[in-house]
C-alpha cells in the first residue's frame, strides 16, 4: 500500500508457471492504473517496499544465493523505471531515500535518493508507516480471547472454530475471520453489528492446508480481502 498515494500494489505468482505480475490499483475507485505487468525478469522478483509514487522491487540476481540482490525504483504513475541498483539489499525507505546494504566489499551500508538512485549522505530517520490501513489481531487456541470468540460464534451460529482466528472491530462493527473443519480447513470472514447481527458472510477459501495472517484489511472505509486466492474483494463498511 502507497501511503501518499492510496495505491495498492499487488504481486500474483504462477508457482507452475514460475511467473510473477504486478498490479496497481487505486483503492478509492478500484480501478487499475496498470494490471499484470511483468518484466524482464519472470520469477526471482518482487515487491520490496512503496512510498508515495515510487515503488521499489527487488531482484534475486542468483538463485543459488538469495543474499545477492539488486533493486529498481519504478514510477507508479508514470509507468517507468526511475533507476536501478545492481549490488543492494533492501533495509528501509521513506519519502526522500532509500536504505540498503552493498556486499560487494563486504558488507557496507548505502542510502540512496529515492528519485535518482544517487547515493546520498542523508539519513533515512523512521520508516513511513501507513496509519490508513487497519488490520486484525490474530489470536491462537491457547489465548483467552480465542475461546471468548468462540463460545460466541458457536452460540450464535452454530459455528467452531479452530486453529486461529482473526478480530477486530472498527466503527461499532466486529469483523472475525476463522477456520472451521468441514471436509478440509475452510475460512470464513463474518462482519457482525454492534448488535449482533449478521451484515456480511463471506467463504474467503477452502479445502486449506494450514492458517494464514491478515486474512482481511480496512482501508478507506473498505474492507478488503482475497478470496479463493484469485479475487480481491472491497466491501464499503456503512
């Protein structure tokens, strides 16, 4: 996610294909600014970190040694490449530069500008973080506030679940995603009024192997998840 910008960058990977596309998308209208771009690269890519209209990727320069990395500052908006750095493992970045290590004579710390790619003396200083994007508390079968969670589903709906689940609330409403056991795992994302009633049902996936984290997200007045690991899903909160 692009704090300055309200873009959300999206990374989908074909593990059979051994191919990877790049989306961008504006989070206030859903539409893309570009969609499945892919580039010279097909596989040892991704993305590494954004910051208002630059996004940064980083490129595994040997497949044998992930510790040799490059990296390429691409223009969101402009849909071009800004510069690239071939001897560099992201750290940080923020609205001015970008953090790193060299390992080409040993192992040297390097700050580049953002813009041109240029080392520069200028520190970093803190990270910027998106305070737009709200996401859920994960808690476990041994913590408290899962077996709180899970007596209220169970009465409410008939429904157990098990292995994690994920909670927050946020405007008067309760969002949990949880696993239940059917034929194999399946996770499900309820949106529960502040009175207990039920505003939206949502079968996120299905026939899982194991849990996952971040399962949803709120942004803009949205909540956002992916389902069946192909769709991306927005649902306005109202």
């Amino acid at each position: 996610m692009s704090p300055g910008s309200g873009v959300l960058l999206l990374e989908v990977r074909n593990s059979e294909r051994k191919q990877v596309a790049f989306s961008a998308l504006e989070s206030n209208t859903g539409k893309f600014i570009w969609r499945d771009k892919s580039f010279d690269e097909p596989w040892w890519i991704s993305l590494g970190a954004v910051s208002d209209d630059i996004v940064v990727f980083t490129v595994y320069l040997e497949t044998n040694n992930p510790d040799k990395k490059g990296v390429f500052a691409y223009h969101i908006h402009n849909d071009t490449m800004l510069w690239w750095h071939n001897d560099f493992s992201l750290v940080s970045i923020s609205n001015k530069t970008v953090e790193g290590i060299s390992s080409k004579y040993g192992f040297k710390k390097v700050i580049l500008d953002i813009h041109s790619g240029k080392e520069t003396s200028e520190a970093v200083g803190e990270q910027e973080i998106n305070d737009n994007v709200i996401r859920p508390h994960q808690y476990l079968p041994d913590h408290h506030y899962f077996n709180t969670v899970k007596i209220f589903l169970e009465q409410k709906f008939n429904l157990s679940p098990v292995m994690a689940l994920e909670y927050l609330e946020h405007d008067s409403i309760v969002f949990i995603s949880f696993y239940v056991q059917e034929s194999e795992l399946a996770n499900y994302l309820f949106m529960i009024s502040a009175e207990g009633n039920l505003l939206m049902k949502e079968k996120l996936d299905e026939q899982l192997k194991g849990i996952g984290l971040d399962t949803f997200f709120i942004l803009s007045g949205c909540v956002l998840f992916v389902k069946n690991k192909a769709k991306l899903v927005s649902y306005k909160i109202v």
